[in-house]
C-alpha cells in the first residue's frame, strides 16, 4: 500500500479516540464526560502556555507532539481511571503496548517507529520532555475538579495523598505550579472534595 | 491579577470548545457531531503526519500550534458551516477577531500577542506555514466524508466546485495531495455525494 494510503488509513482511525470516554466530566458541556480526543487537545495547549514554568529546558514541540498522541493506544485498550486499583493499572501496560504496535504501525515504517518512540519515551517519564508532559496531563483534570465542585475525585473517593503522587513530577520542575497544586489540594480537602489522607 | 491565574483561567475556559459542534459526522462515535477541540486535535497530528508533502519550507511546530488555536474564537463566535452563504461567512469576520480579543486576551500581555498575532497569521493564509495549515483544517473534512458516504457534503447538497476550491491552497504547496484531493472528488461525484457543478 502507498505510503499516503497508510496515512490516511490512520488519521482516520484517530476518529475512534473521540468515542473513548474519561471520568472527567466537561461542565461546559452539560457536565458530559469528557473524551480522550478532546482532552490530548486541551493538555497540548496547556504544554504550551504553561512551559515558561520549567525550570530545566523543555522543548515544547516535542512536549506538544507527545500530548497530541500519548492517549492513542487507548483506541484498543480503553481509558483506565487515574486512581483505578493498582493491579487494573499494572495489566494496562502490555495491552497498550499491542494497541501501540497496531495503531501506529498503520503508519509507514519510519513514522512508526517515530511516534511508537515517543509514545514509549512518554510513558517512562524519564527525559525532561517526558516528565514535563506527563505533569501537564496531571495539572489538567486537578484544574478541572476544583472549579466542577471536586468532579471525578468527589464520585470516586479520591485521597488528598493520590493526587500529590500524581502531581509529584511537578515538584522538581516547576516548583511554582507544584506549590499551586499543594494549595489547591488543601482547599479540596476544606471543601470536602478529596479525602485527608 | 498574577499571570497564572490569568494562564489558568484561558486554560478553563478551553473547556468550552468542547460544547461547540460542527457538521462532521464522527462514524466511529454513532454518528455524532463532531466538537470544535477534537476536530483541532486531529489535525494538529495531521499536519504531523503530512508536512513530508509540503514542497515549500514548512515549520510542522508553528502549524501545529496554529492548528490547536485556529477554532478558539468559536466559543463566543460559534462554528460556521464552510459551505454557508458568503454573507453569512463574512458577517463571521469581525465577531471573531472580537472573540480573539476576548479569548487571548484572558492570558498575560505577551502570551495574547503570541497567540493573537498566530490566529492572525492563520487566518490570512498567506505564509506557507498559515497556507499549509489552512490546507489540513480543509482535507480533514474530506477524508471525514468520503467515509462515511458523503457526509456533511450530501446533508448540504456541496459541489465539487466547492471542494476544489476550498482545498487549493494544496495545488501548489502540495501537489500530491492535491492529487489525491481531485480524484477523490470525482470518485464523491460518481457515488452522488457531491453535486457536479
């Protein structure tokens, strides 16, 4: 098959990422869950504005370009919630590797291997660009709940110590928006939204 | 205000975006509208995918960004149909740029300049970058409809003149594309999703 013909193939295999559905509810839209399309755009952006904040060198493209495909894989493998039980999070791991394999082996070779590569440097958040983009995909749905009156945290029993974990890259990175989520926390835990613990 | 809070409060009101439908059919998600985020989600990583065919210059990052800005102003603007009658269409004009006034201008002075000056460029089409990108916002659709058997084109009663005329920004700036543009009008044409005229 051309080269054309495979791209194609796989931007329109894109569309299915607007029918996997998060827990983070869009109180914008008549508090409807959100989507992983959708919400790959919205931390794109977020990588964007918020990269002044780095504190070590961040190359915002390349930031950019991971956030727009880091939620592919969940095309075959689905959405897992944030704060699922551990076990359930530990099995995801080689089902998007085979999501990986198939979806961005629609591409031709050279695009494949480029993208599977950037999707596998996302997922270990080791390089800087990694752990940057890892923090924005975990600052956004912590901006959301607090202004939808705790959203997913309050329906799932979320724990104030869950989400500093999950916030935690920002700590070294970008201390100002790590010391703006400590705060935000505390509020949520005031306002009954996340669990002291 | 601290510039954080102004960043925070422009990343929240993306939110947004999400609730503004457009006339693309999204197969893969029972036949829904597709929203104004997704949409730009997509073709930000189309431009990715296909900046290879770009026979000028063309900075995949500066186009990415305006990919995943360009609709930004339809949250106080609302989303046009891009076939709609040229009155309509120009009417749109200065109520975006009003929209962009407002929207980026949630953001610190320096950020609104960036992005202002971005949708600007964006929306006169004349750089390669702002023409290349302009290009995927309009072969997106194509793709979308010759799916998923015409689409918005045979919802509307669209012409192939139409189609030719919205895509050619590609002629010279992607010939291949172009290409592949003509004979899949001409193949919507056979099948009756495109009106001959």
């Amino acid at each position: 098959m051309k080269d054309l013909n495979k791209q194609f193939d796989f931007i329109i295999e894109l569309d299915k990422l607007k029918g996997i559905y998060r827990q983070a509810l869009i109180k914008a839209d008549k508090n409807r869950f959100e989507n992983s399309a959708e919400h790959s755009w919205q931390i794109a952006l977020t990588a964007h504005i918020l990269h002044e904040y780095a504190v070590e060198e961040v190359n915002v493209s390349r930031v950019m370009s991971m956030l727009l495909i880091h939620d592919i894989v969940e095309i075959d493998a689905g959405d897992t919630f944030a704060f699922a039980d551990p076990a359930i999070l530990a099995g995801q791991e080689s089902v998007e590797l085979e999501a990986a394999n198939r979806l961005f082996g629609l591409l031709p070779e050279k695009q494949f291997l480029h993208f599977k590569a950037l999707w596998i440097e996302f997922e270990d958040a080791k390089s800087t660009d990694a752990r940057f983009a890892k923090a924005m995909d975990r600052i956004l749905p912590l901006l959301q709940n607090m202004r939808n009156e705790g959203g997913s945290w309050a329906r799932h029993s979320v724990k104030k110590s869950q989400v500093l974990s999950r916030n935690q890259y920002l700590e070294g990175l970008a201390p100002k928006l790590w010391s703006y989520v400590c705060e935000q926390v505390d509020i949520a835990v005031k306002q009954g939204w996340l669990e002291q613990a």
